[in-house]
C-alpha cells in the first residue's frame, strides 16, 4: 500500500472528486474484542456498545466513500440476531449498498468469532443512512457507486426501494 503525503490530502473544505466508485474501494472491517466493560451483569455485550460499533464503522466507510464528512440520518434497520460473550471477538463489517443526491444507504453487520473453534455467527445486521456535509455543515454532493457485481446490482435496487418507502411515509 503507498503511502499517503500530507500534499496528496484533501482540505476540509475543498470539494472531493465526485468520480464513481466501485463499494470495495470503501468497504471498511473493524476487529474488537469483547470486553468486561462492553458487558452487561449477565456477560453479554451491550446493544448500546455494539450499536456505537455500527454506528462508528459505517461511518467510516460512508466518508471513505464521499471523500469527507458524512454524519448519520438514520437507521433504518437493525436486528439482533445473537448475541457476544465476554471474550468473542466482534467484526464489523461496513459496505455501501447505494448512493443518492447527497446521502448513501451503508449496511452493518457484526459477527461473532469464537477465539477458541473461529467459529463465526451473525450477531446484528443493520442499515444506516449517512449523509455527506461540508465544512458548514450542509449537504453535499455524493460521488456516485458504481456495482462490482450481480449483489451489488440486486443491493442498490432494494436500497432505491427503502428510500422510495422512505420518501413516501414523509409526505403522509
């Protein structure tokens, strides 16, 4: 991997390149591993901890995908499927699944891996709307996403689909 220049950065406030992007070049995976203080009394990892795990990495990988600011605008889904312990390990995995006018639909999901047998299970699958700001604050263009494949093709109709359903329950 090259390294990255101070000259080769982007200015907070400069404009990024609006270039299309393929959801691999922003995919983001994080690695925790569950401790005492994620915990609630009966072991199990807090929703709220592993909640501000999703929130953390889909954000990350919002601006990594934008070029700068992105901030949460919603959640739109998120389902605990199983739980973490005291010792299993957490990854977090964060895609793009579509891009809009100055937002994009990133979805989450965290699995569980046991240190032991690397046994792997779905612990929480989330989709969270994320929308690009500039130095002021206010929205700003999003680059558009470009699929890699026949997943990405079927992921960025169902996330046109969401934010039409979306759209549609505002104007009620």
């Amino acid at each position: 991997m090259s390294e990255t220049k101070p000259t080769d950065r982007v200015a907070l406030g400069s404009t990024p390149t609006l270039s299309a992007k393929g959801p691999s070049i922003s995919k983001t995976v994080q690695t925790h591993l569950v401790f005492p203080e994620h915990a609630n009394a009966l072991g199990k990892a807090f929703g709220g901890q592993v909640m501000a795990w999703i929130d953390l990495v889909g954000g990350i990988c919002a601006m990594r995908h934008t070029g700068g600011l992105a901030v949460t605008a919603s959640v739109d889904d998120l389902q605990f499927e199983q739980s973490l312990a005291i010792g299993d390990i957490a990854v977090v995995e964060a895609r793009v699944n579509a891009t809009f006018r100055t937002s994009l639909e990133v979805e989450v999901s965290v699995w569980g891996e046991s240190l032991q047998t690397r046994a792997r299970w779905l612990c929480v699958n989330a989709r969270m709307t994320f929308v690009a700001i500039d130095e002021h604050a206010k929205p700003r263009s999003v680059p558009p996403l470009v699929p890699e494949s026949d997943d990405d093709v079927a992921r960025m109709k169902a996330a046109q689909e969401r934010r039409n359903e979306r759209l549609a329950k505002r104007k009620r």
